[in-house]
C-alpha cells in the first residue's frame, strides 16, 4: 500500500476544540456501532426459527434427518423459504410460516379477500393478506386484532419467536379459527375451521385431465424423460398421471415441478392414517344472502344440460353459485341432472319420486317438499298424448318436450319422428326427422316411434297445447317460479332431520365433501360448502355433522345438494373452498345468485 504524503497544512484547521467535537463524534458512531450489534444479536436467524416451529409442531423428523429445516421441508411444515436462511426472519415470514405449520395455508387462501386492522400492509401479496387473517382469527390467536400496525419487515425477537412457537405448540390441543367479512353489500363470508392433524400424512400428487390414455402416457412418458415416475389410471370423467404415494412431501415437489416444466399444473392429495380420526382438521365456507338484493336461480352450462362443465363456467354475471343437485356419470345419460330443476317458471326436468325439492318464486320466497310432475299435449281436433319426457334422449316410442336448456339442438333420431316448433301454443314449423336446431325461447315437441303417425297431419299454424301440472294443480306450488332437486332434508324449521331418502350408506355415512342449500332463521338464503378428502385441510363431513353444523349457525331449513367432488362454491369472482379433486370437476348445473335487476 503507497502512503501518501499530507502536507502538515492539512491540520492546521483543527483546533483542539474541534479535535475534541472528533472524539465525541467518534465515540458516537462506536455506541451505534455497538447498539447495532446488540440489536442484531437480537434478532432470530430463518433457519432457526424453522427448527423451533418444526419442534413446536411435534412432528418426529424422518429417518436420518438430522436438518430440521430439510425435515421441515421434507413434511411441508412450512412453504419453501426464500433467501438466505441465515439471514434475520421478518415478522411477515414468521406468521406466513406458522399458520402454515397448522395446516392453514388453504384457509389463508380462502381469507385472501378478507379486511384487515392493519395500516401498513397495502404492499403485501393477496395470499399473504390471507395468512395474515388467518393468524388473526384463529384460536389461540397469532395476531392481536386492536392494532392497527403490523409491521412485515420488522425482523423477529428472540422473545416474539418464542411466544409464535408456543402459540404453534398450544394449537396443537385445540385449534380453531373462525371469520366472517362482506364482501358486497348483502352478502356474508362465513368460514370455519377446526382440528389438526396429529401426524404428518402420506403424499399423493397427479396431473389430471387427459382426454385419452394414449395422451395419459405419453405425458407419463415425457416425466419419465425427467427421472420422475409416475403410473396412469382413469379418474371420474378422464385420465390423470399420478406419483406414487409418499411417507415425504420431497418426491411430491419434483413431481409437480416436472409436471409445471412440461406445461401442466399438478395437484396434491394428502391422506391421513384413517379419515375418522378425532380431532382431524374439518373446514365449512357458508356465503349467506340477502333476498331483497339478488336474484337466485339455477344456472346451466353454456352448451346444454347434457354437457358437463365446471360450475364458473356457469356463473357470468353472478356474485355467488354453488353447485346443483345430483346427476348421470355414465351412458347415454351422462349429463343429465336427477331430479327436477325450473328455472323462471320454465320446467327444465322432471322430478325424481322420494327425495325433497326446494321451489321458490320472483320474491324468493321458498317452499320444500315433494313434487308430482303430469303434461299432456292436446292436438287439434281433440286428440291428446301424455309427455313421457323432458329434455331427454329417448330409444323407442315417446313424447318430449325440449327447451334451450337441452342444447342447441334436438338429439338425433333414426325411426320415425316428427318435430313440432311451438311458440307460445302455435305450431311455427314441422320436421320429420331429429338432430335440429332448438329456436330460442322456442320449445320442440318431438313425437318419436309408433305414436309419431298421430302428429303426421300437424301443420304450422296449429295450436298444440301441452297442459302441465305441479302437485295436481296446488297454487302454491304453480306459483314456484325456480325449483331444484337434492336430497336429503338436512334441517326441517330448525329440527334436524333424519330421513335418508334412501341414498346408500357412504354418501349418509361417510365423510365427504358436502353442499347445502336453504334459508337462516332471519330468512336469508346460503350456500354452504364443507370441504373433504384433504388429511391436512379437512377430512369431510358426514350428513349428521353437515345437519349439526347448520342447526347451530341458525339454518332453519336446509337441502343436501351433490357432493363429493362437485363440492363447489364460487364467490367474489372466484372458486372459494378447496376442491377434492384438485381441480373443478364438471357437473350438470348449479345455483347463483344474481344482483336485482340484472339479466
């Protein structure tokens, strides 16, 4: 190093007094300097504060992990951490990391809509909001909710850290967390969970969604390309690749980050040691409505009632939907929806004998009940014909009537038929033959096989009129201008209800994903959703817990829609609950609601 040389004039100008302002300045810096250290010595480093959660967890680390940030990992006890792990952990990690410990990272997702006391968290991500009002409302509470202040950046104390820890580990014998928020004026968010699993579960990932096998494979194929193995089966409506089933979450991001790699999302399935354990993690989301502010009725898929589709494609214009009642999985039916449906006073199907039916009309005010379907269709001359269907495909001799809600156009059929276009009660046009286009806001009689020869002479400007009946003519029941079919009656005027309506003992009995409809003791109307198939984010529900659960939030009346993977509900522009199958699965129609005066 060259020294330079100072010229002794470069002193001059400091006096002793100026020399001893130096000092004090200089001592100054040095107290900083040390007051720096001390408060860095203050801090907690990330991967320390992991290990301390994982211990707080109670987890048990897999065999021969000595890391407990790796094991953490290994067990998805915390998300991946991002930066350096040595580096400080800020309050915002710490929480995002401890609710996610408690398996609440799908509920944060759930709240990531929901208000929050906090002035300066404007810049945080949506999903961090939602671990932030999950912390908030959850008991034992991470978050205090009388401060307005919270801080993201600040780095975490020892002592913070210690009391995050023991929050973590007090959840342990009792978690719970409950929230309610309106998102738009007459509408409430209602969302509760509660348990914990006790031990961490075994891993499953898949990418779903192949049209084929062969597309199945040669996606398997293709991960196979990336060392990542993977064994293709048929899920529900399609194929999926899925991973083989893990004791540690480590193979299950590979899978997901090759799946991501060769362009296509994966998703996870956790499973418990036993679906009825005690105290497993149990989740329920309930939108609940006022009836003066929106308009509530069944919804269908854009290309028909034969087409299944996911339940947000059916929901354009709507603040809310869930899913509908039950339909056909298989054969020619596959589609179409068991049980009767109206929607704004037009019979889309017919009802099915034995299971409750809620009806409503242009007030919302609703009815549940069971329901007889009769139509008829009397010819000129004085001839009639009993309907034998609604908006259905048929294989032999009957009468149909078909509406817009079937699909664009009137199935195919290869004996004898005749299609008679009615507007209003007149004949509009003829065709002897299927497979025609439905005119909107039209209905197609289709007259098929032996009794077609009686409809031979219909010409365009006939009038036909088809005489329908609803519980043979009871005004009250006419007067429902939207009806849906489920089952069973879950809550009867506040009394829980124990009919089966004689569906099999799994759907009764066991634990599912469930969907409710029906009114609150005010007269509101809800949706309500209770996830399931899910060991860390909620295992299910039986119909008695469904029953249960309403009965104590004050539901007077409530029907059991379809379940399962239909479980669906759409709010705020988005899917709100955790879907069971990772994805949306497509079912048959649902239920929204519409703000007043909309289409």
């Amino acid at each position: 190093m060259t020294l330079r040389n100072t010229p002794c004039s470069d002193f001059r100008s400091y006096s002793p007094r100026t020399l001893k302002k130096s000092s004090l300045v200089l001592l100054l810096l040095l107290v900083l300097l040390s007051a720096g250290e001390a408060f860095g010595a203050q801090t907690v480093r990330k991967d320390a504060f992991i290990a301390q959660l994982f211990q707080a967890r109670g987890f048990a680390a897999p065999s021969g992990e000595k890391d407990l940030v790796r094991a953490a990992l290994e067990l998805d006890v915390i998300p991946v951490p991002e930066g350096r792990l040595d580096a400080p952990i800020t309050m915002k990690e710490a929480i995002v990391f401890a609710v996610h410990s408690l398996g609440l990272a799908s509920v944060a997702d759930v709240l990531s809509g929901a208000p929050l006391p906090f002035r300066d968290v404007g810049s945080l991500k949506p999903l961090e909001r939602g671990y932030l009002a999950a912390a908030l409302n959850m008991n034992p509470p991470l978050l205090k909710k009388n401060v307005t202040s919270f801080g993201p950046a600040k780095k975490v104390t020892p002592k913070e850290a210690q009391n995050i820890a023991a929050i973590v580990r007090a959840a342990r014998k009792g978690l719970s967390l409950s929230a309610k928020y309106s998102p738009v004026k007459g509408m409430t968010v209602q969302v509760h969970r509660e348990g914990l699993q006790d031990r961490p579960p075994k891993w499953r990932a898949a990418a779903n969604g192949f049209e084929s096998r062969e597309e199945a494979e040669l996606f398997r194929d293709a991960l196979a390309g990336k060392g990542v193995e993977g064994t293709v089966d048929s899920q529900n409506y399609d194929w999926r690749v899925r991973s083989a089933l893990s004791d540690t979450y480590g193979p299950i991001r590979e899978f997901l980050a090759a799946c991501e790699s060769l362009g296509r999302k994966g998703v996870v399935f956790p499973s418990p040691v036993s679906w009825d354990t005690p105290g497993a993690p149990r989740f329920w989301i309930m939108v609940i409505l006022d009836p003066a502010r929106f308009d509530i009725r069944p919804v269908f898929a854009p290309e028909g009632l034969y087409t299944l589709a996911p339940l947000s494609s059916m929901t354009t214009g709507a603040m809310a939907a869930v899913n509908g009642g039950y339909f056909s999985i298989s054969g020619k039916e596959r589609g179409a929806p068991i049980g009767a449906i109206i929607e704004r006073g037009v019979m889309v199907n017919p009802p099915y004998k034995g299971r409750t039916i809620l009806g409503w009309n242009g007030k919302n005010q609703a009815a549940f009940g069971q329901m007889e379907w009769r139509a008829e269709v009397h010819f000129p001359g004085g001839g009639f014909m009993d309907v034998t269907g609604l908006n259905r495909t048929v294989r032999g001799d009957g009468v149909v009537i078909f509406t817009r809600h079937f699909g664009e156009c009137t199935p195919p059929f290869s004996g004898p038929v005749v299609e008679v276009v009615l507007d209003g009660d007149t004949c509009v046009e003829v065709r002897r033959e299927g497979g025609n286009p439905i005119p909107p806001g039209k209905r197609v009689l289709a007259v098929y096989g032996t009794p077609a020869r009686f409809a031979e002479s219909i010409v365009p400007g006939d009038r036909i009129r088809i005489a329908q009946t609803v519980n043979d003519g009871d005004p009250y029941w006419t007067s429902m201008t939207n009806a849906i079919q489920g089952g069973p009656f879950l809550v009867r005027k506040g009394i829980l209800s124990m009919e089966t309506e004689n569906l099999n003992d799994s759907i009764v009995n066991k634990r599912h994903p469930r969907s409710v409809i029906g009114l609150t003791e005010k007269g509101q109307w809800f949706f309500f959703v209770g996830d399931g198939r899910n060991a860390v984010h909620s295992v299910g529900f039986t119909l008695a817990e469904t029953a249960e659960i309403l009965k104590k939030n004050g539901v007077s009346y409530a029907l059991n829609l379809d379940g399962g993977g239909s479980s669906t509900l759409f709010a705020g522009g988005r899917i709100m609950n955790v879907l069971s199958d990772g994805r949306e699965r497509p079912v048959s129609y649902g239920v929204g609601a519409f703000p007043k005066g909309g289409n």
